[in-house]
C-alpha cells in the first residue's frame, strides 16, 4: 500500500513539474513573440525579419526550423522499433542539405523577396503560377504540420501520464490528445500571428540550443551507461527489442524478404527507394525552409547560414543514432509500443529512464522527462510557427496581393489577410491532426518531402535552369507533381487497408508504396518539359535578367 501511495505521489510530483516547466517555456516564447511584434513594422519585417539576421543566426534559426517533432520524437522512435531501418531517415535528412546549398539556397535568395512564387513568376505570367506556387505551399505546409501536431498529442499525453484506458480531468486518453494538437494550434497561431518572421525566428534559435543540449545531454547519459562501449549498448538494443540480431540489419522495416511472395518483396525494395528519393530532394523544395534565405541581408550570408545549418543538423542526427539505440536498450520495444504505437515518445521514454538511474528514483525520472519534453514540445512549437507562417505569407502575398488585388494591394493589408490565413491554416491543421495519430511523425514528415518534391522542386528547378521554360511549363509542373503525390498518398496504404492507416477500418488503397515520390517526382518533372514543348510562350531576354540576377544578386532586394 505505501509502495503504491509513493508511487502515486512521485507521479504527482512529475506530472506538477511538467506542467510548471512547460508553462515557464510557453511564458518565454510568448514574451519573444511580443518582443518581436513590436520591432515588425513593415511587410518586410512580417515575411523576412527585416532582413536583419546573420549567417549564423540564420543558420541555427534554419537548424530550429528543420530538426522538427519528426527528426528528435520520430527518428528516435522508428530506430528504437526498427534498428538499422530508422537510420536510413536520419541519413536522408542530412544528405538533402547538400541538394539545397548547391543547387537553391544562394541562387533563390538573389532572385526573390518574400516567397518562393517570386523566383518562379519572375519571368512568367503572374497570376497562374503563383496561385499554383500557393496551392503548393499550403499543400506542403499542412502535411508537415500534421507531423508535428501529432507529436505533440503523443508527447504531452506521455507527460500527463495519459495511456489508452487512462483519464485526465475527466478525458480519456484520445480527447486529451485531441485537447492537446488544438491547444498547440492556438499557441502556433498566436507567434505567427503577434510576432511575424522576427518573433519565429528568435523562437526558433532558442529552441536550437534547447534541443542540441537536450540530445547531447541524453547522448551522453546512454554512452556513460554503456561506459562508451558503442558494442554492448548495440548487443543490448538487438536483445531487448525482441528481434535479435535482424535489429541491426536492413529489411526489418523496408526491403523486406517475403518468402514465396515476389511481388511484394519487390514492392517493399521499392518503398525504400521512394523514401530514399524523396528524403534527398524534399528540402530543396520546402517552403518555411526557401523563405529562411530571405531572412539574410546578402547571398554570401545565405550560404554561410546553410553551412552552419549542415554542422548543426550533421551533429543532431549522429546523436539520434544514441537515442534510438539508446531507447531500445534502456526501455525496450513493447514498453514504447504500449505508450505509443507508433514509437512517437520513445525518446522521452529514455529520458524518464536515465533521470531515474542517474539521477535517483522516480523525481530524477520525472525532473529529466519535464525538461527533455519540454525541449520537445519547443522544437513542436517553433516549427508549426514557421510552417504557419510560410503558408500564410505565400497566400497573403502571392495569391491575396499579386492574384485577387494585381498587385496593388497595401503592405498593410498583405499582413493582416497573412494574419487571417494563419488562422484559418492553423484550424484545418488541428482538425486533420486529430485523425492521423496512428502514424509516425518521421513518416508523415517523408510525405511532406516527397508532396515538395514533387510539385515544388521541378519547378524551381527548371526556372533558374531551362531558357526555354514558361508559364505553362510552370503550372504543369507544380500542379502535376503535387496532384500525382497527393492523389498516390490516398490510395496508399498510409490512408486506408493496414492497422497502421489513418482510417484502419476502410480499404480503398490500391498504389502498394506507402511513399510516392519514386512516381511521383518524375511525373513532376516530365509535366514542367511537357508543358513547356506543348506552349510557344518564351522570353528569353527575362531569363538571361534572371540568370545575371541569381548569379550575382544584381537588382536583389
């Protein structure tokens, strides 16, 4: 009885600590964003920070921006219930960086102001490809908050001591999570709308130190554990998740050998493909990562920052290999499943176990798991703002300002409808969110990559590359790519015909891959050459501007 009182108490305990630490980071944030609300005077505040960051500054505000819930809750996840599998998106996520510093990041900030739809209409007609650049950019956007979303429920009903068959507050445990994606929702739409690009950018460098720390920290608590003997804490991952030695090899999760079944073991090498492809050319085509080279004063700068963004994501994910392995050694495969199907809190799981061994008892596990969830729920925070604020900004600015108003529109008037359509970004993201919470975050985020990939990237491709590409080439491939993606998504088995699906109870997939850029991204490109042979339209005198422009940052604003 006294066992089961302390252990009610230290749960207490835990649960009055969480919720102090996480009202003191909201409180921090929100003060930045006021901060910065008060320095955005113009539409080049609101969408570029004024232009006033450096490259370092932009760098770690990148790095915030892109180690989202997926890379530290996700990865984490699928390397603890997958082994050598789940290390395939660490390595993709970092190998996609190099695609965006040689072949965008300097060329894009010479050619455009605000959004990426000012590269790709440069030189075309106006209104049909930046509503195409904005249909895509909100496309883009919400897949990816959804990830985020989703990890925050997770996350948060892990802290409250919420599992299935539990209460809080008198909710069972799916209304909590529901309760907590619409209460991360309202607090995303308050940053992007109070405090603009300044608020989100300062938001975002903070959370970069907080989460680098973070890993590093626990990193460092499972190596010490395993008195740095990377052998025995793999030995111990393999024995502890239940699949032995297959744990440290390929095909537990892609490349899976069915015997007597040709066809779908070739399905499955070709999955693996598919995420390959999409993990390496989705950043180049990102939207809240293309505007973030606007947010630099010089091209120079814009470089500098994707190099420092490269050391500090490079140095996140070899640390996500010790929270994987770490998880499955220390807490062990059914004990993540049991909280979370999909793995999403495996790496607070490790944290709650470390602080209890190194720390001592239930308050060291609890004291750890507060700040490491914290930490999280800042990464969640930081990158839903820029998400919002990436979709907002292209609807207020390419299609409100350049499409409704022909460009005539007041900045005034840009900044409040970019206002409005975070509002209303931010309730669609809540409601679909609260169906897709059987999925993992890192492979809702390889969605996102390939649905960029594939509208996003021919396009802007082609239009810093191809003299003879036009409006029609443009909207073909934006269009294309991203209906091929999204059409391909939904008769997957991501949506429908598998336990794991958003809608595990209907059946009306019929494309095999659960990652469609394999197909999905070269249809995205064959759509911008067809379309362009298919026109006359050509102006070859506005691509040579363009060229000279992205080349040297002539005319750059």
């Amino acid at each position: 009885m006294n066992t089961v009182l302390a252990a009610e108490a230290g749960s207490t305990t835990a649960r009055n600590l969480t919720i102090t630490l996480f009202l003191v980071f909201v409180a921090i944030t929100l003060a930045i964003t006021v901060w910065a609300s008060r320095q955005t005077k113009t539409a080049t505040d609101f969408y570029a920070g004024g232009r006033s960051f450096s490259g370092f500054q932009n760098g770690m505000a990148i790095g915030g921006d892109y180690m989202s819930a997926a890379s530290f809750l996700g990865i984490a996840g699928i390397i603890a219930l997958y082994g050598y599998d789940g290390f395939l998106y660490s390595i993709g996520f970092l190998v996609a960086w190099l695609v965006a510093l040689l072949l965008v990041a300097e060329l894009l900030r010479n050619s455009g102001r605000y959004t990426m739809a000012d590269v790709l209409a440069f030189r075309m007609r106006q209104r049909p490809v930046r509503t195409a650049a904005a249909v895509s950019t909100i496309t883009v956007s919400i897949f990816y908050l959804l990830a985020q979303m989703v990890g925050a429920g997770a996350l948060v009903a892990l802290l409250l001591g919420i599992k299935p068959g539990t209460t809080f507050l008198g909710m069972d445990a799916d209304t909590a999570k529901a309760a907590t994606i619409i209460m991360v929702g309202a607090l995303m739409i308050i940053y992007v709308t109070v405090g603009g690009m300044k608020g989100t950018t300062y938001v975002q460098i903070v959370k970069a130190f907080l989460l680098m720390g973070g890993a590093l920290a626990m990193t460092l608590l499972v190596l010490a554990k395993y008195k740095f003997n990377l052998s025995s804490l793999l030995g111990d991952a393999a024995s502890a998740s239940g699949k032995g030695a297959a744990f440290l090899e390929p095909g537990l999760r892609y490349g899976v050998e069915t015997p007597g079944d040709a066809l779908k073991t070739f399905y499955s090498k070709m999955d693996l493909l598919s995420l390959g492809i999409a993990l390496v050319l989705g950043t180049a085509g990102l939207p809240h990562i293309l505007i973030r080279f606007y947010t630099v004063p010089t091209a120079r700068a814009a470089r500098k920052s994707v190099l420092w963004a490269i050391g500090i994501i490079g140095t996140f994910y070899l640390l996500t290999l010790a929270l994987g392995f770490g998880a499955a050694a220390i807490v062990g495969g059914s004990e993540i499943t049991a909280q979370d199907k999909a793995g999403n809190t495996a790496a607070p799981q490790l944290a709650e176990k470390l602080g209890e061994q190194f720390l001592g008892g239930d308050l060291g596990g609890a004291t750890l798991l507060a700040i490491i969830a914290a930490v999280a729920f800042a990464t969640i925070l930081a990158v839903v703002a820029g998400l919002t604020l990436a979709s907002s900004s292209s609807l207020a600015h390419d299609f409100y300002a350049n499409v409704v108003k022909n460009g005539q529109a007041s900045e005034r008037q840009e900044v409040t409808v970019a206002r409005i359509s975070a509002l209303v970004i931010g309730a669609v993201s809540i409601v679909l969110s609260i169906y897709a919470q059987n999925l993992n975050v890192a492979f809702l985020v390889a969605l996102a990559f390939a649905v960029a990939a594939s509208g996003n990237l021919p396009a802007i491709l082609y239009s810093l590359f191809w003299k003879r590409f036009n409006t029609s080439g443009a909207v073909w491939a934006i269009y294309g790519g991203l209906l091929a993606a999204v059409v391909l998504v939904f008769f997957s088995p991501v949506v429908s015909g598998a336990p794991t699906a958003m809608f595990p109870d209907h059946d009306w997939q019929w494309f095999p891959l659960s990652n469609p850029g394999i197909i999905s991204i070269p249809f995205g490109f064959l759509c911008g050459w067809l379309g362009t042979i298919l026109s006359k339209e050509s102006d070859e005198e506005k691509y040579a501007e363009l060229e000279v422009r992205s080349l040297t940052g002539a005319g750059a604003h």
